[in-house]
C-alpha cells in the first residue's frame, strides 16, 4: 500500500476526529459536573445545524461566523433545560434521567422534521470543496479549518475552568457537592451554566458540522452515540479526554477502512469502547470516581 | 380482607374490559360497490422520510391525472405512515384494512414492503408494490401481493447491460473499475446480483475492488481514498442520496476523476436535492434505473401537475412509480367493477397497460405478481437535472463522456 | 408452590388478575383484526419489559442494549429454521442460551471489572452496536440484505413450528406472558429476590451480609436475557424478516424499556401496564391526528415525547405504583 495513502488517510483521521472531539465536548462537561448523561445530545447538535443554515440561507452568514449566536442561542436552550426540567432530576435514578432526555430528543427530532421537513440541508459555501496541497497530500481545508477551531474552543473552556471564578465554582461542585453547598455556592444556578456551556460547545460543533455534512431531522441519534463512545474512551468529563477519544476514534476508523472493510469500521471503535470500558473504566485521561 | 370489589375496582376493571373493546374495530368496512379505497403506506417520518414523502406525491397526484386522462378514477385514497419500522408498517396496513382499505399501495422499503405483504395476504387485500427491489418478496408464493418495481437482479441486469451501451456509444471502454456500495438491504442485495450475474455479461472491465460502507456514514474520505488509490478507470456506485452526496463532495476534495461514474441502478444521483446541494459537480454521473418514458404523452400530463403542485421538487422515479400503481388499482377496479379483493386481484394479474408513464414494455404482472417489462435507462446528469441519453429512441440529450475534470468546471 | 405465589396478595387483586386475563382469553373474538393486532404488539412489549424489568427492576442493573438478546434470540432460532429445519419450540432453548451466554460475557466482564451505573448502560448500548454492524457482515444470515422466513399460507395453524394466523400467535403469546409474569413472581417471592432487592438498594450492605452480589446480578443477567431471547423468536415468526438495522438498533432497545419504566419499575405488573398504555397512545394518537387533520409527518411523535415527558416528570415511579395504592391492590404486583 502506497506510503501516502496512508499518510493522507491518517492525517484526515486525525482532522475528523478532533471535530468528533469538539461534538463530544459538551456531553463530557455536563457528565463531569452535573452527573447527568445527555441522552439528547445529538439532537441539540442538530438544532444548531440547523440554526446554522436558516442564518445562511436567509442572511448568507457563513457558519464560522454564525457559531458564535448559534453558541449563544444553544447556552440559552440548554441552560433553560437544566434550569427547567432536569434540575428536578438530579437525585432521581439514571433510568428515570435517560427517559426524560430520551422524551426530549424525541420531541426535537420530530419538531425538527415538522419544521424542516426530512430533505437534507447543508450549507454551500464557496470554500467547501477545497483542498490544500501538501507536498504529495491533499487535505481538506473544511476539516483544517474545524480542528484548528475545535482546539481553540477546548483550550478556551479549559482555560475557564481552570482561571476564571465561576469555572472554579463549577469545578467545586462537581468535586464535591456538599462541600459546595456548605460554602454557600448557589449549585442550581451553577448547574445550569454548566449545562449552559456544555450546550455551547454543541452549538459550535453543529454550526460547523454543516460543512461537513449535510442535515437531516434523524442524524441526532448517530451523533448521540458517537459522542458517547468518545467521552467515554477520553474519560467523561475530561476535556483533553474528550479530544483525545475523539482522535483515537477518528484515527482508528481511518485505519481500520483502510486496512479493512470500511462498513466495518465502526466495529472497532466500538470495540476500543470495549477494552477502555474493561481496563480502564474511568476513561484515558479521566479520574477514578 | 373483603374479598368484595370497591366501586374503584370496578371501575378499574371496566376501563381494562373497554380497553380490550377499544381496539374493536368501530366500522367494518365490507367490500362493496362504490368508490375505490386505496390505502397509502410510506415511510413518512423516521429516516426514510424524504422518500416516502416522494412516493405520496405521486399518489396524490393521480387521481387527479388520471381523470384529466378521462379515465373514471373513483377513488378515495387513505394515508398512513409506517414511521421507517417494520411493525408499525404491520399495525398500519391491518389498520386501513380495518378502516376499509380495498388496495394498498406502498411502501418505498423492502423490509417494510414484506411486513404489510404478509398482512394483505392473509387478509386477501390486494397489494401493490411501487418501489421496493428485495427479490424475496415476490418469491414467497403470494396470491395478493405485486410489484411494479424491478427487483436487485433485474436492476442489475439492465444495468450492465447498458454499461456495454454506454461504452459503445462513448468509445470510452474502461479497463478496471472499483464498486462502492452502501452496505444496507438495497446495498447488498444489489451486491449480490453483481458478483452473481457480472461473469455472464462479459464486461470489458475488470472489478479490482469492492468497498462497501455503512449506511450511517457520515464522512467517506477513507472509502475514496482507498478508492483512488486503485487507479480504476470507473467508480461503480451504488447509494443512498445522502452518501452519495458524501462521496461525489470527497471525490472532489481528493480530485478524484475516474472517467466513468456510472451506477449500475441506484437512487442518489438523480434526486433533487442531490443537485442542490453539488450543483456544477452534481453534473455527468451516469445512472442506469428505471425512468418515466418522456415521450409518453401520460408523463407529460402527470409532470405538468406536479410542477403545478410541488414547484421546488424533482420529478423522479418514485413519483413514477407510484403514481402507476395507482392507475394500476383503478384500471383492476374499473375492469372487475368491484371492490372485492379477489376480484380486485384477479384484475389486476391481468393487468395490461401499454400506455403509461415508465420506461419499457406493457404494465403486466406475471404469476408471481412481478412486473417483469420494466426497462432500465441510462439518465446523465447535465445541465443540473437528469436527462435520459439511452436509449436512443427515448433520449432527451447527448451523451457525454468522459468525465470532466472537476477543477476544470465553470 | 401456587401458596407461594398468591402469598400476601389481596384477594380481590386475584380476581381482577382472573378478570383481565378472561378478557384477554375473550379478546381475539371481540377485537377484530386491527385490534388483534395491536393486542400482539401491547403483550409483545409487555413481555420483554418483563424481562428486561428483571435485570433493572429486580436487581438494579440498567441495559439499554437489550435488543441485542432480541437479535440474537430472532436469528439463532430463524436461522437453525431456514438452514437445517429445526422448528422453532428446539430452537427457542439454542436460542436462549446463546442469548444467555452473550448476557454472561457482557455481564462478567462488567462486574469483575466493577463497571456499574451509567458506564454499564452504556457498555450495553455498545455491545449491541457492536453486533449491529456485526451481522451486518454475517453472509451466513444474509447480512444486512435481511433475512427471510419463508411464509406459509395461512390456511392451517402449525403451532409447532409456529407458522399460522394471528390468533394463534396472540394465544402463544399470551400464554408466554402470563407465564413471564407467574415466573417472574416466583423470583421476586424467593430467596433470590431479597437478595435482588438488597443488591438494588443497598449493594455494599449486601455484600456486608453475605450475599454473593456478583452471583446474584449475573443471574439476573442472564434470566433477563434468555427472556428476551423468547421476545426475538416470537418477532422472527411474526414478522418473518429480519434485518440487523431494525432489531439491534438503539431505538429498539429504548422502545422495550420505555414500557416497564412508564409502568412502574420493579413491578409485576408495570411492565403490562405500560404497555398497553404506550401501545395504544402510539395508536390513539395517531388516530387523533389524522381525526383532527394533522398529517404533518412527526406531529404524532412529537405528542407522544411530550406524553412520556409528563409521566416522567409527576409519576416518578411509573403509573402502576399509585395505581396500585388507589386500587388498594396491596405493594406485591
């Protein structure tokens, strides 16, 4: 097998897989904090996505530009749900938070499709199709373009987690609750910012998604589970976890396409779930609950 | 411990018997003389959506069409939607024979097409098939069920067939070429029929691989890469719409410009949103399927309607199809003068329709409930919309060949 | 044994039992058709919400793969039919131990490993995917192409090789259930079922006393997963088409559990109560829909999500427990 080949199926491996990252980073700061499991995770991704091509269509905003109202919009949805409906949850068993969530996905996909209808959308900007040519590769300016955003964005947050007062705060809580509460932190509020910011970075991440792939009502689910199996092999709640699942994930399909059958290559990323879930539960770079 | 039931307890227990009452069906329906019922059952939501809305647009349109053609269509049609699963497709078909359905029509999916064609077997309620290609369905010895709707051999069998037409017609003979299907029910029954039938046609290329991806794909750059790695002078594909979006988007980021790209009879390429979406890139993919006949003066009539009724839609094959099932029906109901199924279905074996909207010979069912006279055309994709270019007696355009390059476009 | 069973239940929850199931055993000549049908829908997810409600019920332990013992359960029985014509009541017990010993795996590997709460629901959701996209690629069942039953007419009913009308799969079916529920009560009476209990609410105290808690969950395990195994035979004759798409999904595996969660988790008789419940939701509403002129596709559903949101939010534990209270019916269904 020609060297390149495998050089450019790597390089695009890991480019995709940071974008998987930036997706799977906000599932992974609301379990880390909130204790809860987003089970309408990728249906919230596909809200932005669609956020991101009425404001194409309608204003010819690009969606790198528009990721930032669309971050926004998201932070209001999701701290609205924390604050709302799941806030009530958080003491009640993980069965009863996943049908909750699971009620509200399926509410927002079939609102979606009401709204949307089930055609494809996308955005088609004029850079979409580009390529960069490095030496014998090409690579995929888009996917360029969404990594390097995906590891600003997680540099950002964990720069406010770790500098900033009320990412300490947050921080606080999700070490130790009780102990929150006796220094007086207000644990509700702080849980839906959380939930808040957590939405953000799916915002982000569906924004740009769009120039990626093309949205449906129905591609929620398939993200919801991509997502898991990378919070889960970074280490739920860890934030450069989070990246790094998502570029072993994204390097490992690559591979396995490559060297077997692509319809397969799904297999062994679930499979790496496996191993991590067995040998190291908590995740790569999580912490031991 | 009373052993003496509450009014509570009653009550309780004349809600679970009204419960069990409930599901009784409120008006059973006998067949009977009058207008015509035909119930409707597509994916309408979950993830086939977008297709089983297509098909209802052509059955909604027929009613009104066929009248135009003065043809008496003394019809009702009754929706439903099977929500893209197997048993809801089931509770649903049971449910509009309840509700008096005297035909079904549906139901874009295969697996879903099988479940309501047990249903209407057992119930004697004719059904006819408008798109649904797993062979299997019509090989289960069914006296109610049909199809006017290729199956995966057939399909494969045009296909390759006007492979060899192409390449005659072109002078582009390619050596080697790499198939890509979409690894789903579609995806591999079509696979199937390749590996079984290409060794009989005698092609004058050779398959030097075969990738095969998940349904769920969202991203193919390994899959092309592996592609264009091979040197193949074809890329034969078959997919799904949004895959096929996928790969024609990832062929041109990689520059990937096989100088054929021909499907051997799948959806993708010809679809609406196929074009909006690639625009200038979306233009001379090559799709051997079965086609509306534009020639046909009934075609012309049933796509003025539609452009009347759906200005931004693509008319295509689904629509076709189905709106000939429903001049399927009501020609059975205007020759058995009936509503029976029986007689509905002894009506519609007998079926013979030369003057219709697809491609290929007279509407007929043969024993089996296949319509076994669909041709296949080849349509290219130019000027952003699909043209049928053989064969040449039908064609709307030139055929244009080879690909060209994808940088090179204006 | 039968003292056993009916110990410390109200005598008047008996006969309201002895009622439904009357009106069940009635139902097939009073229902018609469509109503049948929708009948087999409602005990089918009554059953294996029954059978998942052992492993989350029971003994506390949260699946949200269970259509992976499903899948199994429908193609080890469809595929021993099609290929060596091995009738279904044999392949059923091949099919419950395979199901059993995929549950074991899953179960052992968790357990030893100290896997609990979200991250076992989790490895079960991706042992299922893994299996999906498994047999997809498995020629011997025809892949992802599906695989089909041959169909029989429906003039005779052949019970033993469970090929015939509806009626007759509704009675089976019936007969599985009430036996599930019987067997199921059985459990929760025994020793094994305080001891469920005790791992469920209090595992470390549990194990404090005594109880083998990793023997007691991998039994759950695998009873809940020889259960669902039935429910996948039972769905390869009915439907009599398999594809790996519909019966490993993940949506499959939340449409089983939504039912015995609704219903009252841990329950007897939740389960049966949520299914019938969402069962006919599902079909009332659509039917409300269409009566009221909606055809917009996803409206249905979109009901039917706010519906569950509801039930969730003001009936923690399911409609079943209050029920139960208001009906006087005691705490043991």
């Amino acid at each position: 097998m020609p060297i390149d080949l495998i050089v450019t199926v790597a390089v695009q491996g890991i480019l995709t897989g940071l974008v998987y990252g930036l997706m799977a980073l906000g599932l992974s700061v609301i379990f880390g904090v909130v204790r809860v499991v987003n089970f309408a995770h990728g249906e919230m991704m596909t809200i932005a996505s669609y956020a991101a091509i009425v404001a194409f269509g309608a204003w010819n905003i690009d969606p790198l530009v528009s990721m930032i109202p669309i971050a926004v919009l998201l932070f209001a949805l999701g701290y609205a749900m924390q604050a709302a409906l799941i806030n009530p949850f958080i003491n009640r068993p993980e069965h009863s938070q996943f049908i909750l969530l699971a009620a509200v996905a399926i509410i927002m996909v079939n609102g979606l499709l009401m709204i949307f209808g089930p055609d494809a959308r996308n955005v088609l900007v004029d850079y979409a199709l580009d390529s960069i040519e490095v030496g014998p590769l090409l690579i995929d300016k888009v996917r360029v373009i969404t990594a390097t955003l995906a590891l600003a964005i997680t540099a950002g947050l964990f720069a406010f987690f770790k500098l900033s007062r009320i990412g300490k705060a947050i921080r606080a809580c999700a070490d130790n609750h009780m102990g929150a509460l006796v220094v007086g932190l207000n644990v509700k509020r702080l849980y839906a910012l959380t939930f808040g910011i957590g939405s953000a970075c799916v915002g982000a991440a569906g924004a740009m998604m769009t120039l990626l792939i093309d949205t449906t009502p129905n591609v929620g689910p398939v993200f919801t589970l991509q997502a898991f199996v990378i919070v889960i092999i970074g280490g739920l709640g860890s934030m450069p976890g989070a990246l790094l699942g998502g570029v072993l994930i994204g390097l490992t399909e690559a591979m396995a396409g490559l060297f077997f059958a692509p319809s397969a290559k799904t297999m062994f990323g679930v499979a790496i779930l496996i191993l991590v879930l067995l040998f190291r539960p908590q995740g790569l770079l999580g912490r031991k609950a | 411990m009373s052993t003496k039931l509450t009014r509570r307890q009653f009550a309780a227990t004349a809600a679970g018997a009204a419960l069990v009452a409930g599901t009784a069906p409120f008006n059973i329906v006998k067949a009977q003389t009058g207008a015509l019922k035909i119930g409707s059952i597509h994916p309408r939501s979950g993830f086939q959506a977008q297709l089983g809305i297509a098909c209802q647009r052509g059955i909604d349109l027929a009613p009104r069409v066929l009248k135009q053609l003065g043809i008496n269509a003394n019809v009702e049609i009754m929706n439903a939607d099977t929500e893209s699963n197997v048993d809801v497709a089931r509770a649903r078909a049971e449910k509009l024979i309840n509700d008096g359905a005297n035909v079904l029509i549906g139901a874009f999916d295969s697996g879903q097409s099988a479940a309501i064609a047990q249903v209407a077997e057992q119930k004697g309620v004719p059904y006819i098939i408008n798109v649904a290609a797993a062979p299997q369905i019509t090989e289960q010895g069914y006296k109610f069920v049909f199809r006017n709707f290729p199956t995966a051999p057939m399909l494969v069998g045009d296909g390759l067939n006007l492979m060899k037409g192409v390449f005659e017609k072109s002078g582009i003979t390619p050596k080697t070429a790499v198939f890509m299907h979409v690894n789903d029910t579609f995806g591999q029954s079509m696979a199937g029929a390749i590996k079984a039938m290409a060794p009989r046609f005698n092609l004058p290329f050779q398959i030097v691989d075969t990738i095969a991806y998940d349904p769920q794909a969202k991203d193919l750059s390994v899959e092309i890469a592996k592609a264009k790695a091979t040197g193949a002078e074809m890329l034969m594909p078959v997919t799904r719409l949004n895959d096929a979006i996928l790969m024609i988007r990832e062929m041109v980021k990689q520059r990937w410009e096989p100088q054929i790209v021909m499907s051997p009879g799948a959806p993708g390429f010809y679809e609406g949103q196929f074009y909006k979406t690639l625009g200038k890139f979306s233009n001379y993919l090559l799709t051997n399927v079965p086609w509306y006949n534009p020639r046909s003066s009934i075609t012309q009539k049933l796509l003025d309607e539609f452009t009347k009724s759906y200005k931004n839609e693509l008319f295509e094959l689904n629509v076709g199809f189905s709106f000939e099932a429903v001049m399927v029906a009501v020609n059975a109901h205007n020759a058995a003068k009936s509503t029976a199924g029986a007689a509905l279905a002894d009506a519609i074996r007998k079926t013979n329709i030369t003057d219709h909207v697809m491609a290929g010979g007279a509407l007929q069912f043969n024993e089996k409930g296949q319509n076994v006279n669909i041709k296949s055309v080849t349509l290219q994709n130019l000027d952003q919309r699909p043209k049928v270019v053989l064969p040449l007696d039908i064609a709307e355009d030139n055929l244009t060949l080879p690909l060209p390059s994808w940088t090179k476009r204006s | 044994m039968i003292a056993r069973l009916i110990e410390g239940v109200p005598q008047r929850a008996l006969i309201l039992l002895g009622l439904l199931l009357a009106a069940m055993l009635a139902a097939p000549l009073l229902v018609g058709d469509y109503g049948l049908s929708v009948l087999i829908l409602v005990l089918y997810f009554a059953y294996t919400g029954q059978a998942w409600n052992v492993m989350m019920g029971f003994a506390g332990q949260l699946s949200l793969g269970h259509s992976l013992y499903v899948g199994i359960g429908a193609y080890a029985a469809a595929a021993l039919y099609v290929h060596f014509g091995i009738g279904p009541w044999l392949g059923v017990w091949i099919a419950i131990l395979l199901s059993m010993s995929a549950g074991l795996v899953i179960g052992f590997l968790a357990f030893r490993f100290g896997i609990g709460g979200v991250y076992f629901a989790l490895l079960t959701i991706a042992f299922a995917e893994f299996t999906r996209v498994g047999f997809d690629h498995f020629t011997w069942v025809n892949g992802s192409g599906g695989f089909f039953l041959p169909v029989a007419q429906y003039s005779i009913n052949d019970p033993l090789n469970l090929r015939g009308s509806p009626t007759m799969f509704y009675y089976i079916l019936l007969g599985i259930t009430v036996l599930a529920f019987l067997f199921c009560r059985w459990l929760l009476t025994g020793r094994i079922g305080y001891y469920w209990l005790a791992i469920r609410e209090e595992p470390e105290a549990a194990q404090t006393l005594g109880i083998n808690v990793f023997r007691y969950k991998m039994i759950a395990v695998a009873i809940s997963a020889g259960m669902t195994a039935l429910s996948g035979v039972f769905f390869a004759f009915y439907y009599n088409n398999l594809f790996p798409e519909q019966i490993f999904s993940m949506n499959r595996s939340i449409e089983l559990i939504l039912g015995p969660i609704i219903g009252g988790i841990g329950s007897l008789f939740g389960p049966i109560l949520g299914a019938v419940v969402l069962t006919l939701l599902a079909e009332g509403l659509t039917d409300i829909m269409a009566a009221l002129g909606y055809e917009l596709p996803g409206v249905k559903l979109v009901f039917y999500g706010l519906c569950l949101l509801v039930v969730v939010m003001y009936l923690p534990n399911g409609i079943w427990p209050p029920l139960r209270k208001w009906l006087g019916l005691g705490e043991r269904l």
